[in-house]
C-alpha cells in the first residue's frame, strides 16, 4: 500500500512538473503573422499569383517555412480541399500560381507549420476570381464507331448460334422420326 501511494506520489510530481515545463517552453515560442496577397499572374492561362509573407511581431522574416494553401469548398459540408505548398525564401516571401476550376468568391487558407520556436499560423483571405480553367470535355473514345454497332453484331452472332442449334435439333428430331418410319416399311 505504501509502495502504491509512493508511486501515486511520483507521478503526480511527474505531471506536475510537465505541465510547469510545457508552460515555460510556451513562453519561448514566437508568434507568426502571414500577410497573403492575391494578384493576376503574368500569363492568363495560370490564373492567379498567391504570394506570402511571415514575419515576427518584430517584423523578422521566417524563412524556411513550408506554407500550404487549401481553397474551403462545400463537399458534403465545409472542407478544405489542397492547393499547393511552397518555402518561404530569405525575406520570408514566397508564391506560387493557382488556376482555380470556377469563378466566383473563393475562400483560401494558407497555413505554415511552426517549425523550431515559431508557433503555427494560419491566414484566410477571400477573392473575386473572374479567370478559371476550362471545362473539362471529355476525349472522343477510340473505336467509337465500332463499340456503337458491337451490341448489334453480338446480337446477330447470338441468334445465328440459336437457328443453327434449332436448325440441328429439328433435322434430329425430323432423321429419327423419318428413320422409325422407314423400320417400320422394312418389317
């Protein structure tokens, strides 16, 4: 019993002491801020350019930092679906391209991963897009002419197989009665 409550003792002060610990190591993380722009891209056909800042509060760059961009759709309720990531460079910055596949108000998401004393960040902006990607058509099927006609040429190929098989079991049925009858002339 005393051993138990021994035990019971130690891991109190364990968690205790966790807990004092993982407070301390809070305090020494540092706050990100993302400052995300949206601008039409050099070329139409790529759509938009997402670009991304992290800075300190002091305004130091984060470099080094993966931000990954997600675009909030409606998907069976409100989801976030990937769009990218990228790295951000010396000052901080990065940017990469984004066609989206409609136009309308867009809602993105970029978010860093803290990484070393940086704590995670998160920015949500919101856009007009008036340029998408086309449509998706889809490609003509190779043999298309052939695959339609193929339910009618199976078809005629399935019933030539019937009439030859009614075709021999009516001559069988025709030679054996026709062979009873000639026995019968013979007796």
């Amino acid at each position: 019993m005393l051993r138990l409550l021994g035990s019971a003792l130690a891991l109190g002060t364990l968690i205790a002491l966790t807990a004092g610990l993982g407070n301390v190591a809070l305090a020494d993380h540092v706050r990100v801020t993302a400052n995300v722009t949206v601008a039409p891209a050099e070329k139409a056909e790529q759509g938009y350019t997402l670009s991304v800042r992290l800075r300190t509060a002091d305004g130091k760059p984060v470099n080094e930092t993966t931000v990954r961009f997600y675009q909030v759709v409606d998907l069976f309720g409100e989801r976030e679906m990937y769009i990218t990531s990228v790295l951000t460079d010396g000052q901080g910055s990065a940017s990469t391209t984004y066609l989206p596949a409609a136009t309308g108000r867009l809602d993105l998401v970029a978010r860093s991963s803290g990484r070393d004393h940086f704590l995670d960040t998160e920015e949500r902006f919101t856009f007009e897009a008036s340029v998408a990607a086309a449509p998706y058509r889809l490609a003509p099927v190779p043999l298309a002419p052939f695959t339609d006609r193929l339910p009618y040429g199976v078809g005629a190929v399935v019933l030539s197989v019937w009439a030859l098989i009614a075709f021999a079991l009516v001559g069988t049925a025709l030679g054996i009665r026709r062979g009873r009858r000639d026995q019968r002339h013979i007796a």
